[in-house]
C-alpha cells in the first residue's frame, strides 16, 4: 500500500510540474509575442508611472518597480534598469492598451517634466 501511495504522489508531482512548466511558458509567448502586438496593433493610451522602489533580481542587474494609475485603479509592474539611472519617485511615461491597462510599456527613455502636474484619468491619445 505504502508503494501506491509513493506512485500516486508521483503522478500528481508529475501532472503539477507539467502544467506548471505549460503556465510559464504561456507567460513567455504572452509577454514577448502577444502583448507586444497588441501595443502595436491596439487603441493605446499614455499616462505616467512613477518608480517605486527597487529590487535586484538573482540573474544580476537593478530592476525597477513602478505603478501607474488608469481610471482610478492602479497598476503595478517592473523593467530592467541595470542601463539607466533612474531614482525612486522619478516619472516616465507609459503606453498602455485601453481595453486592458495591464497590457502596457514603460517607456524608459521618455521621463516626464516636471511642468505636467495634471494627468488625465483615462489617459492622452497621444504623447503631451
């Protein structure tokens, strides 16, 4: 009995790790084909994100965390920083599709001055 269960857990070990393995995989594909395509392809906004803080990954270099604010709601993600110098509090814009704001791209090499104080709840069309 004690040798089924050993096997059963197996197959359930076995069956985890597969779609766990599937999940990020997807994550992959979606991060670097789909939602890139869909900026590009897609009814975008722009609005500032404002660096929060900062982390250092285990495969070397400076992450930076930043959030940004659509329609009320924040969102929140990260970018490479290990080529940049950037502070916390610092403001860039950012690209972002309307029809879902968590699809969206820092735009690192764009920060926003200082003079922009009023940012539009739902976003610009275009660039101010």
């Amino acid at each position: 009995m004690d040798q089924r269960n050993k096997k059963g857990n197996k197959k359930v070990f076995d069956v985890l790790a597969g779609l766990a393995i599937m999940l990020i995989i997807w994550i992959i594909i979606r991060s670097v084909y789909i939602n890139p395509k869909k900026l590009e392809e897609g009814d975008v906004s722009y609005t500032v994100a404002i660096i929060t803080s900062f982390t250092n990954p285990t495969d070397g270099g400076k992450d930076a965390n930043f959030i940004y604010t659509v329609n009320g709601k924040k969102y929140k993600g990260f970018f490479n920083a290990s080529k940049i110098d950037t502070r916390i509090g610092d403001r860039y814009f950012l690209k972002f599709l309307k029809s879902d704001p968590d699809i969206s791209q820092f735009l690192f090499d764009m920060s926003v001055p200082d003079s922009i104080i009023n940012i539009p709840k739902e976003g610009w069309e275009q660039l101010p």
